[in-house]
C-alpha cells in the first residue's frame, strides 16, 4: 500500500471502510450487531464499506463502537498523561513593566555618595 500522503481522499475512505469491515469479520461480529449499536443504517454501512459514500465523523466514531475499535483514535487526541495534569504551571505576573536605568533613576541629594559629588567651588 501506497503512503497515506499519496491516497486521494476517495482512496482513503474507502480503505477506511474495508478495514472497518476486515475488523469486523474478524471480530465475527454481524452486521445486525454493527447496526444495532451504531444505530447507522445498512444504506450508510453499505456505502462506507464499498467507498462509494461519505459518512460523518459521527457516523464513523458510532461504527467503531460497535465494533469495540474506538480506541483506535484514541492517538488522534493525543490525550495528556494523568501526571501533566498534576504539574503546577509556574505563575506568572500580571503585568511586566520595563527596569528603570540607574541613571535616569531619581536619588535624593543626600543619597549621592560622596565621589559622585559634584563640588561648588
């Protein structure tokens, strides 16, 4: 099989749809079962199947439950592990407000130190 990158979209859902039904007959699951836990009809199942239809998001997600495959795009969520949730993200400032210069700073006189001193003489 050819890469994924290279499959039209057509090709793609219809190798989808064989799959989804490769699964199943191995799995010995019956299409009254599929139809009876999707709740999708034979119709949509027999299009998606051949590649000749489109289904929805949806429709797809309740067809895998049948099968019990959901977990299957699980990675497409790439979910975040229990601990990532556990970590503190560090707190930040509301606000950041530039450093003032030293030297534009405002210093008392009697703060000067005395080499800094200008003399009046």
């Amino acid at each position: 099989m050819n890469s994924i990158q290279l499959m039209s979209d057509d090709d793609i859902s219809k190798e989808l749809g064989q799959r989804f039904d490769r699964v199943r007959r191995h799995k010995r699951i019956k299409d009254k079962v599929v139809l009876e836990k999707s709740g999708v009809s034979s119709s949509v199942l027999a299009k998606f199947r051949s590649g000749k239809g489109t289904i929805t998001l949806k429709t797809f997600i309740k067809l895998l439950r049948s099968i019990d495959e959901l977990d299957q795009i699980a990675p497409l969520l790439n979910l975040p592990e229990v601990t990532s949730l556990i970590k503190k993200e560090p707190v930040l400032p509301k606000r950041v407000r530039s450093k003032e210069s030293k030297k534009d700073a405002f210093v008392w006189a009697d703060e000067v130190p005395a080499d800094q001193q200008e003399s009046d003489l």
